[in-house]
C-alpha cells in the first residue's frame, strides 16, 4: 500500500488500516514523529516495522508498505527506512479498509493524504 502524506501535527494517527474490532489485517500509520507499517499473519500475531522520519514539516511526502509473507519493508519519499521478517501470509479481515482512521483505535490521522493505492501482491 502506499499514499502521499502531508502533516505538522505531533500525533498518533492512521493513514491506511483495515482493522475489525479487537483484531487487525494491516495498518500504515504515524506514531509521533515515527512512521510504522503493520500487519497481522494467520500463524504468527502481529508484525510492525517503523523509523524516525522528517514527517513534521507540512510538506508531502510519499509512505509505502510492502508484505510478501516473508518481509515486509517500509519506505519513506523512496528510501527503504525499514524491514522485518515475518512468517506466513497476512491475515484476512471482512472489513473495509479505512482511509484516515482505524476502526479498532480510533485515532483519525491530522493532515492530508493523496493518491492512495492498495496493490496485491506488493510492489517493491
């Protein structure tokens, strides 16, 4: 999945997820000042990878995170910023996926986002 982002706020907010009450399939999401994408395997829990970024400064930015079942990365403006290995294929929710919020914690995202795309499987 990836999008353009565009924030000032020091906030935990929700760019991307697709959550169902207490149980989560994935989620692109900011931390304060950090950038985390996560997901949820069938065999294994819950799997986040996330780094630092000058996300702060009111201009756009481009966010992407890729699952293949065996990684996942995220990438910010280009740049790889993050992997980790996981273990088997991302679980799957009926749920919608939610555009500037999460279902499950209700931290809408304080800012803009452009151009989201969702593709599977992921591109690198």
């Amino acid at each position: 999945m990836e999008a353009m982002i565009k924030t000032d706020a020091y906030q935990e907010g929700y760019i991307i997820s697709k959550t169902k009450g207490t149980k989560s399939s994935f989620a692109l999401y900011q931390k304060k000042d950090l950038i985390r994408f996560g997901a949820s395997t069938e065999w294994d829990g819950w799997w986040s990878v996330g780094n630092p970024v000058g996300i702060l400064d009111g201009q756009w930015h481009h966010v992407k995170g890729v699952f293949d079942g065996y990684e996942m990365r995220l990438y910010f403006d280009g740049a790889l910023i993050g992997s980790n290995r996981v273990s088997g294929p991302m679980r799957v929710l009926d749920a919608p996926i939610i555009i500037g919020n999460s279902e499950k914690h209700q931290k809408p995202w304080k800012g803009e986002i452009d151009n989201v795309r969702i593709f599977n499987p992921g591109r690198f």
